[in-house]
C-alpha cells in the first residue's frame, strides 16, 4: 500500500497498478532481466503497454513506446521499475523516452543494479522530463522480491512446495494423491513460473514424477529438471530419465560410478560433480549459486522431508506454499511426516491463505 502522505493522484495509482499487474503476469518469465510492466497514457487515455520481452527483451518500455499508434509527444509513462540508461544488449530507454517526447515519467522503485541506480532520474530531468518516483513503491518492492535476491546474493528466488495430509504426513505407500486437483494446477502454475525445479533421486525414483508444467498452452514453459542425487541412484526406466532433451535436466552428485557416468552423460544430461561436507551431505548455498551461474533464477522446491526441512532451517527457502488436505493417510508400512510447522512458523511470516469451500485444500503462503 501506498503511503497516505503521498502526492500521487488516485489516478496514478491506477495507472501503475495496472503496470504493477503487467509486470506480474511476466514475473518469472524473462530470464535474466526483471518482468517490468509499462504503461503510456494520454489525455486521461492509455494509449499503449508493454512488458518485458519473454527471456528479457525487448524491454518493457520500448516496447511501450513502438507498440504505439499515436503520437507520444506530451504523453505520460508509468513504470514499474526505473528505466535502463546504459548500453546492454538494448539500448538505453532513457535514449527512447526522450526522443519520443514524453513529458512526464513516474517509476516505483529505483534499480537495484548500480549500472542504472538513481542516474536514470538524472538523465531524464536534465532534458527537462518531470520524473516521479515512489508510487505504489511497496507494491513494486514486492514484485521484485526474487530480482533483489539475484543481484544482491548471486542466488535464484527459491519456492518451496510441500503437500501435508491431515495427519501430517507427505507420504503414504498406499495413498498416491494427498491434495486435490485445484490445488494441482497452482502447483503446474508454480511450474510455470520457475525456470528450475528441484527434487531428489529419492523422490524421484519412489514417484517417477514427471515435474513438467501440464496446463494447457503453457507446456513450453516447464522448469529446467534438477535432482540431488549423490550416489546417482537415478533409475534410468523412470520418466525423467527417459524424457532428457536439449539441456532440460541437471543431476549433482559425487559418484565415482564411471559407466554410470558415461551413460547419464550420453543421455545428455549436465552432470555436476560436487564435493560433500563433513555430514556426508551436499550444501545447498553451493548448489545455488551455481544454479545461479546456470541462468536460473527462480527455483522451484518439490522437496520431501529431509530437503526441505534443511533449506527451511538454512533460510534458503524463500516463499513457501503448504498445501495442507482433510484427507488422513494411513500409516502402514512406509510413511513419512512433515516436522517442519515449526520451523516455518519460527522463521517465517504468513503472506497470505487460500481455501475454497468447493475445493477443500488450504494453501498457506510464508515468506521470510
Ligand atoms: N507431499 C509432498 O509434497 C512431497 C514432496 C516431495 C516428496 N515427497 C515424498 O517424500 C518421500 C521422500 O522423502 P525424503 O524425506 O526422503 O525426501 P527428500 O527430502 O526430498 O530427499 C531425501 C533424499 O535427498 C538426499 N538429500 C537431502 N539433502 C541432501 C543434501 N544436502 N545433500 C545430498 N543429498 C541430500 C537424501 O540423502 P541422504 O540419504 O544422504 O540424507 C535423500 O536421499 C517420497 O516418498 C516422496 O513421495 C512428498
């Protein structure tokens, strides 16, 4: 929410949160470049949006600007994010929006990136553009939550998912499903928003999930599969296996089994030999940055038990969704059940709950 104190008209406030909303339906989308949303209005009238490009170009502003039909001379631009002034792989919007004659400029926040930070203001009042900044700022902090986590910390936003049944357990050999199929598409919309997906070689071979984004249309975007798998127990009959295609999956390990080697190689998947720690484990800041490096940017956690607790513990996860279900599981012979309530509730604070009456699950959002 805005600030009450605050000179931006209701309009305005209108205006970018329609940009904010822009911004929103592309986060996760454009690779390694933040989603931004834009909006020019003129005479009261939005004559133009744009959004950052899928994979990060073109960039939203730009593409505000050549999506219109109108002449932009006098008109207004509301931003979620200051505009670039630097040569990249585009040119500067700062350079667009003053040879298209806009009078007026408002952005939410500044840039993080020290390239842009601040400057962007300059370059543009300079030429006589009145700029705004701080509308509907908190809304736009929000939004950039996982952007703040890659340049500050080299490291993707990480979602973590868990399903738990009424009495606690993630797992039943007998139960395949605890939650329902609504919840199941916000899990295939996490998917869909995070470029990376990880679960374990324990999971996966229990499970034989699939891990792919399945709503309709939105295939393409599934998640990079990646899988902790130290002693690579990866079965080759399972699905993940079988479906490996154009650099879709990385496996972290630490085997000396060559012939398996070669084979996963062959199949052409990325292995990543890491070292273990003295507890025999692999550490998860290490398996994050080096996702970083990768290009990933918002992973996805569909960790069991032991992942997720030890991310939760480490404050490496996060946002976290807890799938909660009526149903009760049996506890007969194999089971496993969810000890980390109180590690999210220590460390983490409610962002928002979802339930329906029609669709029975609760869907608890924590955020640190
Ligand atoms: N309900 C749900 O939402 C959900 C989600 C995922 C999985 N599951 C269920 O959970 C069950 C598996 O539970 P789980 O607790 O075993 O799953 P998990 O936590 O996902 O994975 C455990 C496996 O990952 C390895 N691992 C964990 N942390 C590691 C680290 N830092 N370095 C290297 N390896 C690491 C463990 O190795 P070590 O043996 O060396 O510890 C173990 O083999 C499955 O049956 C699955 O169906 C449920």
């Amino acid at each position: 929410m805005s600030s009450k104190k605050d000179s931006f008209s209701s309009k305005d406030k209108s205006y970018m949160k329609l940009a904010i909303n822009l911004a929103r339906a592309r986060k996760g989308l454009t690779g390694e470049n933040p989603s931004v949303g834009c909006l020019i209005v003129k005479d009261d009238k939005i004559i133009s949006i744009g959004q950052t490009g899928y994979n990060g170009r073109p960039h939203a502003e730009s593409n505000a600007i050549n999506n219109s039909f109108q002449d932009l001379a006098g008109a207004k631009m509301y931003v979620t994010l200051e505009p670039c002034n630097h040569y990249g792989k585009t040119p500067p919007c700062t350079k667009s929006i003053i040879k298209s004659d806009i009078k007026e400029v408002f952005y939410s926040i500044n840039d993080i990136d020290n390239k842009v930070k601040g400057k962007s203001f300059k370059i543009l009042t300079k030429k006589n553009i009145k700029v705004r900044r701080g509308l509907l700022k908190n809304e736009a902090i929000d939004l950039y939550d996982s952007y703040v986590i890659n340049r500050k910390y080299k490291m993707p936003f990480v979602t973590a998912k868990i399903a738990v049944s009424k009495n606690k357990l993630i797992y039943s050999e007998k139960v395949k499903r605890i939650t329902n199929q609504t919840s199941d598409k916000l899990s295939h919309y996490l998917r869909f928003k995070n470029d990376g997906l990880m679960i374990s070689s324990n999971t996966l071979n229990i499970d034989n999930p699939k891990l792919n984004c399945r709503l309709s249309g939105y295939e393409k975007y599934s998640p990079k599969r990646i899988i902790l798998d130290k002693n690579l127990d990866i079965r080759m009959n399972t699905y993940i296996y079988k479906s490996v295609k154009n650099d879709n999956t990385i496996i972290f390990h630490n085997s000396s089994n060559h012939s398996k080697i070669k084979a996963l190689k062959k199949r052409g998947i990325n292995l990543i030999k890491l070292k273990l720690t003295t507890k025999k484990k692999f550490n998860f800041r290490t398996i994050l940055k080096k996702l970083f490096s990768l290009g990933i940017r918002n992973l996805l956690v569909e960790g069991g038990e032991k992942i997720t607790k030890n991310m939760l513990k480490n404050r490496l996860i996060n946002q976290f969704y807890l799938f909660e279900s009526l149903k009760t599981l049996p506890k007969t012979k194999k089971y496993v059940i969810f000890t980390s309530s109180n590690i999210l509730i220590r460390n983490y604070k409610v962002k928002s709950k979802i339930s329906s009456k029609l669709a029975k699950d609760k869907i608890t959002i924590y955020k640190r």
